[in-house]
C-alpha cells in the first residue's frame, strides 16, 4: 500500500486537498459501450470506474478496489489531484458505492474425472485381451521352473509397468512433456535390455527354453503397452495385440493345433509391434528427447514414494491373481490354460467397468462437495453413493459369474465354481483398493493388499497336498477376508470431505 508524503500529509492537516482543482481526465482504454444498467454518467469517477469495471462490479468491499487502484499505479496524490478525494481509500470507497456489484454467474470447474464409458470399456478390453495370449503361453510349458519363471516375470513387469504408469501420469500432468518422454524412452531401452538379458542367460545354459522367451517378451510388452496407454494410443495399442488375440482365440477354442513356432512367431511379432508402436508414438509427439532427461530426477519425494508404492501395489495384486496359474498347473495339469482363462473371465471382463465406477464415484464426490453445506450431508450422499457403486458391480459379476460357470462346465466343476468366485470376490476388493489409491492412500491399499498376499500364500503352501477344491475354498475364505478390510476402509476415507479436495 502506498503512504502520503509529509508534503502530502500536510495538506491534507491544512484542507489544502480539498481545495485542489482536478485536472482533466483523459481516458485512453478502450471504448466499451456501456448501456441499460451498466449505463454511467460521464464524471470523472464514472469514467474511472467504466476503465476498473470488472474490478468495480466484484469487488466485496473497497479495500479490493482500493489495492486493485494501487495495482494500477494509482496513488493518494493522484486521487486528490485528479479525482478530489483524500486518498486512494476514499476514492476506492466512491467507486464501491457508485457501481453495485454484480458477480459474474458461478461456472463450475472442468471435472477432471469425467470421462465416457466407452473409454472405460475399451481400456478394459486392451487389460483382458494380453490374458488371452498369456494362457496359449501358458499352455506351452512344462510344470515346474518353467512355469514359475513366467509367473515372476510377469508379476515383476505389472510391478514395474504401475510404478512407469504413474510417474508418466504425474509429468505429463504437470507439463513436463520432455521428462515423461525422457522417461518413456529410457524404459522402452531398458524394457528391450532386460529381454535380451534374460534371453541370453537362458542360451547360456544350453538350447533356448520358450519359456525364457516369453518371459523376456513379457517384461517387454507390458513396459511398451503402459507407455501408450498413458499416451492415450489406446487404438493402436489395440492393433497390435489384433494378431495374438486371433491366435489365442484359435488355439483355445481347440478348433486348430498351431505349432509351437507359430505361436512363438506371432507373440514375438505383438511385442516388437508394440515396442516399436511405442517408439513411434513418441517420435510423432511433442514429447522431449533424451537430453532432457535430467528433468526427470526432478521429481518430488513424494512422487517417488508413491511410484514405489505402485510398483509394490502392482506386485501383490499381480501375485494375488497368478495363484489361479499355481493352482491349475503345479499338478501337471497343463491343458489347464483354458480352465485358467475361463474362472478369470468375470474378473478380467468387468475391469472396463471396475475403473468406470471409479471415476464415477470421485466425479460424484467431487460434485457432492460443491452442492452440500455440512460435512454430516456429504457423508451421506457419498455413502449412498459407494454403497450404489459396489451394487452395480456386485451385479456384473454376478452376472458373468453366473454365465461363466452355466455355459463353459469343467470336470471339476466344484474346483472351478469355487475359484471363479473366489476372483470374482478378489475383483470387487480390487474395486477398494483402487479407489483407495485414487484418494492418495497408497500405505492402506498397499497394506491391505500385501496382508492377503502373504496370507493366501503362507496358506497355499501349508495346504499343497489338499484336493482342488479344498484349495479354491481357501482362497475364497482369503479374499472374502481382504474384502471385508477394504469395504470400511474405503467407507471411512471416500466419506471423508477433506480426501477429495
């Protein structure tokens, strides 16, 4: 704020101020034409207050005007001199009462969470079609390393593939385009590195096993796959996996035996496909280039504690679901595949869905919020709410549940219903967890998530010579647990005002 001047402070003791006769005003803003109730007469100060009107009209008192005036460059000198008043205060004080206020119309802020179904189920469809191609790979092996090899590649790359997701979302975010792709591009050539590393550990040892292949295949398609999905090339994400879906597809419906190298050859094809799709996307962006690349270590502490979150998040949830591989072919069971992708179906069939409702459940926290006065009316609609969100996709998986095990009977046909509603169960805490780490709880999630790894797991071997069925009943027992922690755990937090702000 400014001060008056001991010259300035003098004449206003004297009166001296009061006397002064105000130059001519010369108003050099643009002409505006102002009529109806924005009509002024042509005074000085009316002229004044049509060059500040946007300040004139929502102001909420006239020490706004008053700083909006001295923002301007305008001091107590002037405002005696030029407008007869005191000071800027008194002249702010005129202003205000001579314009009343008029507040522009309230214009709710874009919903950053709203976004169509279609895209939802289209991301659903691009997470559940490489599953299609994992059980044909699967039914390639042999029980035994071969299979626990692929198991932890794969666990290991969705790990990594939920920490890359992240970070590639927080910069793109916050504009920094040329760290993201500086990142992007380090971890197509790190993807492409580690596949060539565990591949050439694998011929070191003799003839080259598929099963080390497609474990080097795996780490890199699931890298190449999350840096278009982040980009948003979810069509050409789609393209590339268009010839191992028709392939797995043949191979599982049992209407044709492809030899293995065939399958081998079009698996290989979707992973250069998707690394060079990849690559290419990149190339084509605005995205930087490598020089740029020390942005990338410009990343906040929290930003890398929550990456490491995800990355341990998305290895616990991956393990969580690969039990369905241990369980169908540690016994030597290696037509199992099919029987794998089938009590998987209503959880990877209902994904699309799954991450619609949570977009939907914080787009209506977020609306709930604007429109409610107490914190105790929030609370309820947003119960009301998540109670409707778990409803709907109870129902879905119901539903494919229900078509799931009618429509594909098993020889062990109470193994299997069991299982399938056991991941069925595991999907709808999936829902929780998911949610939780939209609201920034990444220790809870992670927490909750890790409890039921290590649980099932502990478990899993305790009972490995158990019966099928006895097996399939105690992960139900599992994840209905993990289901029942997550439920009001996700109730307390969703409900709570300050989790959305």
């Amino acid at each position: 704020m400014s001060a008056p001047t001991v010259l300035d402070a003098g004449a206003l003791v004297t009166g001296l101020a009061w006397q002064a006769r105000p130059a001519e005003f010369h108003d050099d803003s643009p002409e505006v034409d102002f009529t109806g109730e924005e009509q002024r007469s042509r005074t000085r100060l009316a002229q004044l207050t049509r060059q500040h009107n946007e300040l004139c009209t929502q102001a909420v008192d006239a020490f706004e005007i008053a700083a909006g005036l001295e923002a301007a460059g305008i001091n107590d000198r002037q405002a005696r001199t030029l407008y007869g008043a005191a000071s800027v205060f008194e002249l702010a004080q005129a202003m205000y009462d001579l314009v009343p206020t008029r507040l522009p119309d309230a214009v709710d802020p874009p919903d950053p969470w709203h976004h169509p179904l279609r895209q939802h189920l289209l991301h659903g469809l691009l997470y559940g079609l490489p599953g299609l191609m994992y059980a044909v790979a699967l039914s390639m092996l042999q029980t035994g390393l071969n299979v626990a090899l692929l198991v932890a590649a794969t666990i290991v790359a969705s790990g990594l593939g939920q920490g890359l997701s992240l970070l590639g979302h927080i910069l793109m975010g916050r504009g920094q385009r040329d760290a993201a792709g500086a990142l992007f591009r380090t971890s197509l050539i790190a993807a492409g590195a580690i596949a060539a590393i565990i591949v050439l550990c694998g011929r070191l040892f003799g003839p080259l096993p598929p099963v080390v292949v497609l474990a080097g295949w795996q780490v890199a398609y699931l890298l190449a796959a999350t840096i278009l999905m982040v980009l948003e090339a979810r069509v050409l994400l789609l393209a590339v996996l268009t010839p191992g879906v028709i392939l797995a597809v043949v191979e599982l419906s049992g209407a044709r035996d492809v030899p293995r190298d065939v399958v081998l050859g079009v698996l290989g094809l979707c992973v250069v496909a998707a690394l060079v799709a990849a690559w290419f996307k990149l190339s084509g962006s605005t995205l930087g280039t490598s020089q740029h690349l020390r942005e990338r270590f410009g990343l906040e502490k929290f930003d890398i504690t929550a990456s490491t979150a995800y990355v341990v998040y998305g290895i616990a949830t991956a393990g969580l679901v690969s039990f369905a591989v241990i369980d169908a072919l540690t016994r030597g069971r290696n037509s199992g595949a099919g029987s794998i992708a089938l009590m998987m179906l209503p959880l990877v069939a209902s994904l699309g869905v799954a991450e619609w409702l949570v977009y939907r459940l914080r787009s209506r926290a977020v609306t709930v919020l604007r429109r409610t006065s107490t914190l105790e009316g929030f609370r309820v609609l947003a119960r009301t709410e998540l109670v409707r969100a778990l409803l709907i996709y109870l129902a879905v998986l119901i539903v494919l549940t229900v078509s799931t095990v009618f429509l594909f009977p098993q020889q062990e046909a109470d193994a299997f219903l069991l299982s399938t509603l056991a991941y069925s169960v595991l999907g709808l805490a999936f829902l929780g967890t998911t949610l939780l780490l939209s609201l920034r709880r990444h220790v809870l999630a992670l927490g909750l998530a890790l409890a039921a790894l290590v649980t099932d797991s502990v478990l899993r071997m305790l009972m490995s010579s158990a019966s099928p069925s006895a097996i399939a009943a105690m992960h139900l027992v599992v994840f209905s647990v993990f289901l029942a922690a997550v439920i009001p755990t996700v109730a307390s937090h969703y409900t709570s005002a300050g989790a959305h702000r």
